[in-house]
C-alpha cells in the first residue's frame, strides 16, 4: 500500500496528479531512487531536464572527460547481475561509456516510464493544511507529492564567468559542463580555455591535439596526478568481480571516500626522505587519487602535506621544459588535496607542445574579451573558439534554482542565505518530507560519488518505507539536531587543512556565496554509521507526525 492514495494515469479533472514521490533529476541518484521506490511500490515520477538519463555524464561530454575514479568501482553496487555483467573498457571510464551504462541500468530496469525528460522542476511548494507538495515543472504542470527528493547534484549548475565583452565574442563559446551533444571539430583553430580545473586538465591535452593554437589563460595552477589510464583486461574485471562483496564493504563501511584501496598506517614525517620519495614515487607511477593515501596526515599537518606537494612541484618542473611556464603550472597557494585532486594524461607534457600557450590571468587579471580575442596585460591573443572550464556553482546552485517553499513559506534560499543548513545532509529543518541526495553536510563531493548515493537512496527509501508501515505522514529535521550537525560538520572541517584552499567546497568560486565548508569530511564510513544510528533510534533527531496528528506541527 502507498504512502498516499495515489492517483495513477491522467486525471479526467482538472485535480493534479499525485505521487507518492517526485524525484528531481535522473542522474545515477535519480535513477536509483526510483528504482529503491518502485521496489517499494511507491508512485514516483522523475522530473529530468535533459532529454535523456545519465546527469553529469548528460551534460559533461567535454573532449577527455573521464571519470577520476575508476570504472570497477565506479558503478552500482545494488545489482550483483549488474555489477557482474558490465564490461568497462579502461581502468577510468570515459564519459560517453559512463552515459552508456546509465542508458543500460535505465532500460535493464525499465526506468524510462517513470521519467518525464526535458522538464525542469520549477516550484516546491509546501502545503501545511494537506501535508503535501505541490511541484510545479517547466510545462507549466501541477503534481502533488508526499516526499519530494533532490537529486539534482553537486556539479550540474555550470558557472559562466563574468568577463567584459564575452557576450560580443564572434567565435563560439562553450562551457565544458554544458557541451553540446553534437561533435565539436576545432582543426585549424585558435582556441582559447579559461581555467584550469579537473575540466580543464582533462581537456587540454585532448584539444591540443586538434587545435591550431590552444592558450589557456590560468589564474590557479592545480596540482594533478598522472591517472595511468589503460585498457582493463579480463583478467583485472575478474579480480574486481570475484572480490566485489569485499570491495564494496569496504568502500562503504571503511575507506574515507569510499574507494577501496589500502589505507596508510603512518604519517609522513614518520619517514626518513628516502622512505618518503619512494613512497610518493610508487604512487605517482600507479598513478590517480590514492596518490593521496601514501601517508595518513596529509590532510591535517602542512608540514607533511608539504612534502607530497614538494614531490609533485618537482614532477612538474621535470616534464615540463620551459622555466617559467613550468613554474607557473607549480601550485604555490593551497596545501595539495585541499582542492579537489585533479587526475590527468599527459596535462602537463603538453605545454611542450609548439600549438600550446600558457598565459598567467593572476598577474595581469582579463581586462576584457574582444570579438577575436582575449585582452590580458596589455596584449591581445588572438582567438576562433572560447573554452570556459570555469565550474559550477557547487552542492547549493541547483538546489537554489528551484523555488522551494517550507513551512510558513520560507523559502530555501532564504535559509540558506548564509550557507546550507541540513541534518545529516539529508534534510533542512522547515522543509518536512524534502530529502536531498548528497547535499551540502554529508561526504558527498569528497566521496566515491556512487558510494555516497546509494547509502543515501537507501536509507531514504527506509525510512520513507518505515513511515508507511507506521502511518506516519511527516518527517522534518528538529532545529536543534540540525544545527548541532551543522556545527559538527563544520568542527571536522576545521580540524584539516582543507579551508585554507578558495575552493568550490567553500563555495569561494561563486562572488558573493557564503564561504562555509560545505561537504562532511568525516569519512563515508563513521558517516554512514552515524546515519545507521540515528535510523536505528527510530530517527533520532527527526519529527515525525502521524496522519491522525494535527497537521500544523512545526518541529521543535
Ligand atoms: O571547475 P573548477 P572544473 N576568470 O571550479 C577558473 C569535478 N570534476 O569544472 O581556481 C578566470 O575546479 C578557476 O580559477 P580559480 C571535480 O570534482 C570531476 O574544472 O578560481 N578563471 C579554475 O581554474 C572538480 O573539482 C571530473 O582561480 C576563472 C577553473 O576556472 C569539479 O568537477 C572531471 C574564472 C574552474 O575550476 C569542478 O571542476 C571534471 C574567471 N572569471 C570535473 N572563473 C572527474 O574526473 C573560474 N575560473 C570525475
């Protein structure tokens, strides 16, 4: 039995559809949930504004973009079918594989029906008299909903730069989080990339070898580690295969991000120099993020975070040949790992390219972009094509796109307004029945993405079932646990190095956001078990009304 006496197939009156659940979006958190609903035999419907499934790996069809963890272990771990059956090609997955296996759970599944694509959800309004959304779509469409769930994700709300005269360029212009699905050619071009991010350095290397002339204009160097990308052999997928349960286990229950690797058993000062660099150069051989797990405290000393970052400036000024340009690719204003990591191949060797140009934006800042060029320092470089890799506004921007609408009719963004407050992540206090998939206070962006998704889809899909089997009607966040966890989550952060960087995850990327440390850098592991926890108190920390109970109870 549903939640809700639900309403199926078109309404011969004008009352609006009603579901159990509106999920928003349907990328891998969106798909998922609906599949956990419909187990549940809920009513769901999926709001996606693409027209097809895959979120990130919709919109993201850069040339080079891959995934940074890789393939085995970034996939679903809900299907052992699944997980036993698909064939990744490459230790990291490009994104149009990752699209392809999207596109396969969804069919496998038999998602689609349940997904109304290119339709943008619009306006969550909560009723506090009926103890149920209204969610108004780009169409101009009413549904009602028990629960609503975000799954709208941390990187999906692309930032165009704000840089005089970019409206009056002749050339294209393309962000690399909303590239178009139809094949870019830029032979015989001068193309111009503004920053150097994850985005960038996966692109650069790709459209180098297609330019003319690529220059790109950086204001931060980023440290990055080669990814020692390859084809998997069927020897490496029946490793993963046969050990999957292990894997798994552990990428959940005690790997920080989620990845299944082997965890450091010291420190770096532990080590004498030798020990150290030959540490720190097995690692740079393997290759990708667990570059980051040589030593234990790189994320919490700077001193021993120096010597990774030391190692990595060396590498630098190794492969690349010209000085100067080498030293301006050697990051000099953040610990390493206290922005995202980025993995590359071959980023930096192709600033050895004779096509490729490096021009520091930091010291002479964009004075304006002209109709064939950029004006930087008091030169022009001349450019056909424009690159923005410049970001998203990260784990808030596609919440706040949405007007959603709580209790007393506070919106989120009022909230908000001073950064995201959330219980556990996965609630907003004044927001009943509105869950968020990998919101701002849980590991999300610091995780294996997946891993963190379906810890929350299931426990969503718990919780919502144990509401069910209770008749209860309302779930909200209490004020009080909210804030304690929002003072947790901001402690942990505080105690690593990570708010020293300007990053995405204190929101420093966007003017004017507030600049709080937005995931929970507690690990996926104490984090899930806290979750357990609370479940398992019967939400503790959580109101929930009963359908028999007066409607208007706010939280205490
Ligand atoms: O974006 P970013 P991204 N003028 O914000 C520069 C994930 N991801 O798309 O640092 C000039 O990291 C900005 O400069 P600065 C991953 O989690 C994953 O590259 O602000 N420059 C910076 O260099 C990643 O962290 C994969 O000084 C401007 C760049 O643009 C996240 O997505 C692949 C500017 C933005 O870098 C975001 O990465 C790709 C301006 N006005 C991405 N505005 C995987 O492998 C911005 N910049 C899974």
């Amino acid at each position: 039995m549903s939640a809700v006496q639900s309403v199926s197939g078109k309404s011969p009156s004008a009352t609006p559809e009603t579901y159990d659940v509106v999920v928003v979006g349907a990328g891998l958190a969106g798909m998922y949930m609906l599949h956990r609903l419909r187990g549940l035999k809920m009513t769901a419907r999926v709001f996606e504004q693409g027209d097809g499934v895959g979120g990130t790996w919709y919109w993201n069809r850069y040339p080079g973009a891959r995934c940074d963890v890789e393939s085995m272990q970034y996939s679903y771990s809900f299907s052992d079918e699944l997980q036993q059956e698909w064939d990744w090609s490459e230790r990291y997955a490009p994104q149009a594989e990752i699209l392809k296996y999207a596109n396969h759970v969804a069919d496998r599944f038999d998602l689609r029906p349940d997904i109304q694509f290119n339709t943008r959800v619009d306006r969550c309004v909560f009723d506090e008299d009926t103890n149920r959304w209204s969610v108004t779509t780009s169409d101009g469409a009413t549904v009602v909903a028990a629960f609503v769930v975000l799954a709208t994700g941390c990187l999906s709300n692309a930032r165009m730069p704000d840089i005089e005269g970019i409206s009056g360029f002749k050339g294209k212009v393309y962000h690399t989080g909303n590239w178009p699905h139809e094949p870019v050619d830029f032979t015989g071009l001068r193309v111009g990339m503004i920053g150097t991010g994850s985005s960038a350095i996966q692109s650069v290397p790709v459209i180098a070898e297609q330019a003319k002339h690529l220059t790109v204009f950086q204001r931060t160097a980023n440290f990055s580690i080669p990814a020692r990308n390859a084809p998997l052999t069927a020897e490496e997928r029946e490793i993963f295969r046969k050990n999957y349960p292990e894997v798994r286990r552990f990428a959940r229950e005690e790997a920080r991000n989620g990845i299944y690797t082997e965890l450091p058993d010291r420190g770096a000062l532990d080590d004498g120099d030798n020990d150290r660099r030959a540490k720190y150069e097995a690692r740079w051989r393997h290759g990708g993020l667990t570059f980051m797990s040589v030593y234990n405290n790189l994320a919490l000393d700077k001193t021993a975070n120096d010597t990774a970052a030391d190692f990595v400036r060396e590498k630098i000024a190794e492969i690349v040949r010209d000085p100067e340009t080498a030293r301006l690719l050697q990051p000099n204003n953040h610990p390493i790992g206290t922005k995202r990591i980025c993995i590359d191949t071959d980023y930096f060797a192709t600033f050895n390219r004779p096509n490729v140009m490096l021009v520091d934006i930091k010291s002479n800042p964009f004075e304006e972009i002209l109709p064939n060029a950029v004006r930087t320092g008091g030169k022009d470089y001349e450019i056909d094509a424009l690159v923005l890799a410049t970001g998203f506004d990260a784990m808030t921007g596609s919440v706040a796109k949405i007007d959603i609408r709580g209790r007393n009719g506070q919106t989120l963004n009022q909230k908000w307004a001073e950064g995201p407050k959330t219980y556990l992540g996965l609630m907003s206090a004044g927001f009943p029945n509105l869950f968020i998939i990998t919101g701002p206070g849980s590991p999300s962006v610091l995780s294996n993405m997946i891993v963190s998704i379906e810890q929350h889809v299931d426990w969503i899909s718990d919780c919502i079932a144990f509401m069910r089997d209770r008749g209860l009607d309302t779930m909200e966040a209490k004020k009080d646990a909210e804030d304690n966890w929002v003072a947790h989550v901001n402690e942990v952060a505080h105690t690593t190095l990570y708010p020293q960087a300007n990053s995405w995850y204190m929101g420093a990327n966007i003017p004017g956001k507030p600049q709080i440390f937005m995931p929970y850098i507690g690990g996926v592991g104490p984090y899930r078990q806290i979750c357990n926890d609370v479940a398992a108190k019967g939400y503790e920390g959580f109101a929930m009304t009963g359908a028999e109970r007066p409607r208007k109870m706010a939280a205490s």
